[in-house]
C-alpha cells in the first residue's frame, strides 16, 4: 500500500463521504491530529484505547481481555482470537491474568461473540482500573547540543493500568498490575506487567508472559518444505521488547523477548501441521525465577507493538524509524566523533587540539590505545580528569572504551556451562564473564567510579552482555541458571539507565537503544577496510543504503580506518592523508552526505592545511544542514558502481524539507535524469528545488508526488540538492 492509498483508505474509513478523503494526514507527515485517549463505554462493561490509528477494546466484565486490535489506517482487524491479559508462572503453578472462555472458532472475532464468552475461574481477576498520562521509563539528560530536534520524553500520550487478583486458595497475597501506554500521533502501544506481593511470606515468579496476541496470519500453506515460507509475507505489525541483546545490530536478532508461535487452539487453521506461527508472545527464554519478597514488586520488560499501514518497504521503515525516535530520543544525538589511537596524553590533546579545530565534537580513546577504563589508581582517574576538562574546554566531549562480554576472565568467574558445570565451550563469543558473579559486581562499580571521578562523555562498550545464561551457584548476583539471565540483563541494563540519566553517550554495537544506548554498527565487516581505497568508497555507501532501512542516520556508525585496520597495505590505507586526499574527501562526503558518523581512527584527522581545510568543508556541510542530514532517509539507488546512486533526506516538518545527495563512481562526467519521491516531504504542489550552486528553480509536483530533476555530476564525484517550499 503507497502513502496515498494509505491516506485514502484512512479517510474513507473515519468518514461515509469520499469528500472527507484529501482531508485525511498522513501520520508520517503530521501527526498532530492523532491524540490518544481512553475511552470507557456507557455501561462501563468495556474501554478502548485509540489515537485515530489503532484502537485496542479491552472487555472489563466478566473479567479483562482485549476483544479487538483494529487498525484504523487500513480497517484491518489485527487479532482473531481473545487470549489473557498475561501469565505467570508463581511458585510452579502457571495462572492466566485475565482473558475470556468459549470462543467458538479461532479464526475470527465477532463483536456479538463477546457477549456469551466466560471468565476462567482459575485465573487472576480485574478488581480496578486506572487512567492517566504516560511516565518515563527512566531519566534523560538531553546532550542538546547533538540534536538537531528537541524531542519529547517521555513520549505524550496515555496510560491505563488494570489489577489483577488471585482466585481464592492460591496460598499467596499478590496482585498483577497490567499496564498500558498509548502514544499521540503514531500506531504504537507499550505493555508491562508488575507483580507485588501483599502477603506475609516471599513467594517465587518463575516465568511470565507480558503479552499475547491471537495475529491474523501473514498468508495461507497448507504445506510449506521450509518455515521459514510462513514469514516470507511481511507481517501488519512488529513487535518489540527492550529484552533485547545478542552479537547483532538489528532489532531482529537481537529480539530475545519476542516469540512467534503455532497456535494451539487455532484448530482451524489451512496449515495441515497446524504449525502457522500466527500467536506472538513476549518472555524471557529462561526464569526470570525472581524471589519477591514481602512489600516488594517485580517489574517485567516492556512490549512494543507498532502497527504498519503498508507493505512497502520504505514506508514500513520509515515507521519503525519514527518509533525509535518516540521511544529511544536519545538514539537522535548524532555527534561528530573521532577514535584518537593513543591514551597518551600529549596524543589526546593532539587529537582534541585538531577535532575542536575542525568542528569535531567527540573523541574516544579506542580500543589498542592503552585506556584501561577498570585503573582505579587516583592518579591514573585525575589524569583522564585533566584530558576530559581539557577537551570540554574546546568544546570536545571525551570519553574512552571497555571490552565486556567476549573475553575470558577466570575460572570463578565466567558463566558456567549448565552440561559440564564449568566455564567454556557454550557462551555467545565462547568465553565470557558472569555479569552476576564477584567479578561483574566489581565491574561495574568501577565504571560507575571512573565516570563519576572523571567527568567523562561518553563510553564505548564493546560486546556488551549477550545473553548467556550462568549455571553456577557460587556468584552473589544470581542463585543459579534460571535467574541468571534476568539477572545479568538488569545489570546492565540498569547501568546503561544510570549512564543515560547523567548524559553519557553510549556506543555499543549490540541492540540495547531501548535501554539507553545512542548508537550502534550501521553494519559493516571490518575486513573490508583492507579492501583497495576505490573499493572501500563503493562498500562504504551500500553498508549506508542497507543499514538505513530500519535505523535512523544517527543510529548507527560507520568506521574509517586513517591507518591501516586488518591488513590491506598501502593500497587500503589513508595515511598519508595529504597523498589519499580525494579519497579522503569521498570518505567524508559520503558520510556527512547521508547524516552517518563514522569512527574516524587514527592519530590525526589532518596532516596539511589541504587536508585541514577538506576536513572542515564536510563537517561544516554536516553542521549547515544537521537538521535535514539526521531526518529520515528515502533510499532513491543502491550503490553497484555502474551508474550513480544516492539517498534523499526528508523532513516536512524544516524549511529544508529535502536534500538529496548523488554519487558518480565512474571515471567521466554523468549527467542524469533523476526521480525524487517527494511524498514525504509535506509538499503537495510545488517544490523549490535549488543546486550546490545555489540556483534554484520551481518544479511542479506529479501526480505521484514526484519530480524528475537533470544533474550533472563530476567523475568520481558527487553533488547534492535542496528541496524547499515554493
């Protein structure tokens, strides 16, 4: 479905008259008009949370259960089938929170059916209900000065929350409290559960399920030869969990909460197997097995459920983009960032002397530097205090790098092989240590110490925990396996919080933004910077193009190599920068040209005032255009490095509202007929389309939102262009 089909069926869906149509927004364009509320039915049997895009029904009589998820974009009904609340598992016995009995078939839901369905007496039942506005999830000290939005935190919209009693005889006092939040202006609701314990003894949640949803299958096998032609279509909504970690840079890999299932009470279903993996439910792998105390409350991860409107792959990305910007602001500080390869501190101020001096706004001290992060020697933290003072005083955060997950510390420390009762030969990178044992606790305690005694900026923290589960009985953070992962999880979960609220930017190439993290890897394999220089520029740009479909530019990093990185020689290596100038230049063009930051490792950022100058013109092209480079990405060609390729920036909400960056990787002069996909720009008639010369000229828009524009770029070069209202 494109943009306008989208709008059209909106339209016509919220008004009988097509007249109504044209008046329908676009909610990637203005999301002004979509404000969340919660509405409670006349005979108070029922409530709906909605925002013009989606609206979830929720029965409160006989017991809560959500009745309906309706896409309001597209009409569609997103779930088929009524199911609990949520689960828990409390001392060994598994007790539905919520839900209704005695549908007839799982193939749909009929509002009519609602009305005849029952309440299981052995689940935990609603006692109240409760509205209000939504809540932080953790404190965000803004680094206004790398973004080139103010974003709101927490994200406006609404919340509700339902409560949850045990059926009698049950041996315990608790209650479950479900909780919601429904945001203004985009199709995304949050979900989590607390359990509190109101009794007088501990008791034991040894797993749950935070939600379920009965899905509408993407498509109709009654046979398939490989699983994974069942998700080949894809889905009318993603679902997410800040339960996320793993080796990868992508929410899909890293999705270690979210689990999608056969049904089976779908009977019905065309799958001969009955094997359609058409229920979503979100829950640890293992435990979380958490002992809550008396008076005490156990709080679960949170879910997140963004509803798609299309098919299309750019608009279904350009979605998820706008959600990470809700729920992950800070993942939209996007700093120009420099790894300085010596912790001595006469190279440190060389490196911050020259990074101030070109507009550079970052420096860490990378890994091979000599910056050890764990030294705890008072001299050693003053020194780094006097660099760190040192470089705010230019202007330049500073800050350094810490290995955490893919190393081997010692025999008591490392997470435990539950099959041979030691360490080695089942984690994630083969060793790692155990982020509950004696050694994990000391940890990070140390780096709480090191940011707290330095002042630093920022922390790069390489492998951060992946998920590895720790049979041991011995280490002080966790009892044994089944609480181990939630355990560590927690850890550094709650470190990265701790970081976020005292503004340390946070690099960690591992999916942890909707912890606190601000950037990750835009996806790249770092051999491929021994690759020849003509090479590594072509690479560079579809690493860029890829990474961009689901991250916003400022999500994800990209690497530059000054010296040599992996081998390669002279022909892969900048240095000398001033003989590699022109590639040096496409480097930095193509980089600040898409909104990217890159890892810009060396000694150096510039060796002559050629050099200097180079360096400068880019960042000051960056900085010029900030606003329009960290908007979205509407992806125009791939490059293959037969003709041009490039990327258009779109923002209708700036008096820039495009700017579209094209490459020429052939060695003549191209001149090029152009299309631009200006839907995203708000624009709707006409566009101000003005050169790298400045000359500007009006264009009238096509039918499909559209212009074609003539460039001309220079071999092995590039050029760029503005789009503003007429």
């Amino acid at each position: 479905m494109t943009r306008g089909t989208a709008r059209l069926v909106a339209a016509l869906l919220a008004s009988a008259s097509p007249l109504a149509a044209e008046a329908a927004p676009d909610w990637l364009i203005d999301p002004s008009p979509y404000r969340a509320s919660v509405q409670v039915a006349a005979d108070g049997r029922s409530l709906a949370l909605s925002n013009g895009l989606l609206r979830r029904t929720i029965r409160l009589s006989p017991n809560a259960a959500t009745v309906a998820l309706d896409n309001l974009m597209t009409g569609a009904s997103e779930i088929r089938s009524v199911r609990p609340e949520a689960v828990v598992e409390i001392d060994g016995r598994r007790f539905d929170v919520g839900g209704l009995m005695g549908q007839p078939v799982h193939n749909y839901l009929l509002p009519e059916w609602v009305e005849g369905l029952r309440a299981d007496p052995l689940a935990f039942r609603l006692v109240r209900h409760e509205t209000g506005t939504t809540r932080e999830r953790f404190p965000w000290k803004k680094r206004t000065e790398w973004l080139s939005r103010d974003l709101p935190w927490p994200p406006p919209g609404v919340s509700l929350t339902l409560e949850f009693q045990p059926p009698d005889g049950v041996g315990f006092e608790a209650a479950v409290l479900v909780h919601y939040e429904l945001y203004d202006g985009i199709p995304l609701l949050a979900k989590w559960i607390e359990v509190r314990n109101r009794g007088r003894a501990a008791f034991r949640l040894n797993r749950f399920v935070g939600e379920i949803l009965a899905t509408v299958e993407t498509n109709s096998f009654v046979g398939v030869r490989d699983p994974a032609e069942f998700t080949a279509d894809p889905r009318s909504l993603h679902v997410e969990t800040d339960f996320s970690f793993g080796d990868g840079m992508t929410a899909r890999v890293a999705a270690a909460g979210v689990h999608w299932k056969p049904d089976p009470l779908y009977a019905t279903q065309v799958n001969y197997a009955r094997q359609t993996p058409c229920l979503v439910e979100t829950h640890p792998e293992i435990g979380p097995d958490q002992l809550i105390a008396p008076g005490a409350t156990f709080e679960s991860f949170r879910t997140f459920v963004l509803l798609h409107d299309s098919t299309e792959r750019e608009r279904r990305g350009l979605a998820l983009r706008r959600m990470y910007r809700t729920l992950a602001p800070w993942s939209q500080e996007n700093p120009v960032l420099m790894h300085v390869r010596s912790a001595d501190p006469a190279a440190v101020r060389l490196a911050v002397d020259q990074a101030a001096d070109v507009g550079f706004e970052l420096v860490i001290l990378t890994f091979g530097s000599g910056f050890d992060i764990e030294n705890e020697d008072p001299s050693y933290l003053a020194g780094i205090r006097d660099l760190v003072e040192y470089a705010r005083g230019k202007g330049v955060a500073l800050g350094g790098y810490s290995l955490l997950a893919s190393r081997r510390v010692s025999e008591a420390d490392d997470v435990v092989n539950p099959k041979t009762g030691r360490p080695g030969g089942f984690a994630t990178f083969g060793d790692s240590p155990c982020l509950g044992s004696r050694w994990g606790q000391d940890y990070f305690r140390k780096l709480r110490r090191f940011f707290e005694a330095t002042g630093a900026g920022v922390l790069e923290h390489d492998g951060s925990y992946p998920g590895d589960a720790c049979a041991s009985t011995a280490h002080p953070g966790h009892r044994g396996y089944d609480d181990s992962q939630w355990a560590q999880w927690t850890e550094v979960r709650d470190f990265y919080r701790w970081c976020r609220a005292r503004g340390i930017y946070l690099n960690v190439p591992d999916w942890y933004f909707l912890s606190g993290s601000s950037k990750t890897g835009m996806g790249y394999r770092e051999t491929n910077w021994s690759l020849p220089r003509e090479q590594q520029e072509i690479v560079e740009r579809q690493n860029v193009y890829d990474g961009t479909w689901e991250k916003t530019p400022s999500m994800g990093w990209m690497f530059v190599p000054l010296t040599e990185y992996h081998g390669g020689g002279e022909d892969a290596t900048i240095e000398p920068l001033a003989d590699h100038l022109a590639h040096y230049e496409a480097r930095l063009a193509n980089l600040f040209g898409a909104g990217v930051q890159a890892c810009y490792r060396g000694p150096r950022l510039y060796d002559t005032e050629a050099t200097r100058a180079v360096v400068r013109k880019w960042v000051a092209f960056y900085k010029t255009h900030r606003a329009i480079l960290d908007s979205d990405i509407v992806h125009l060609r791939r490059p293959d490095g037969r003709d041009w390729d490039g990327l258009l920036h779109v923002n209708p909400g700036r008096p820039t509202r495009g700017l579209a960056v094209i490459h020429n990787p052939l060695d003549v002069d191209i001149e090029r007929e152009i299309r631009l996909p200006l839907d995203y720009t708000g624009l709707t008639e006409a566009a101000l389309v003005r050169g790298e010369d400045g000359a500007a000229r009006r264009v009238a828009l096509e039918r499909d939102h559209g212009i074609t524009t003539r460039v001309k770029v220079p071999a092995r070069g590039r050029t760029w262009l503005t789009i503003e209202a007429p």
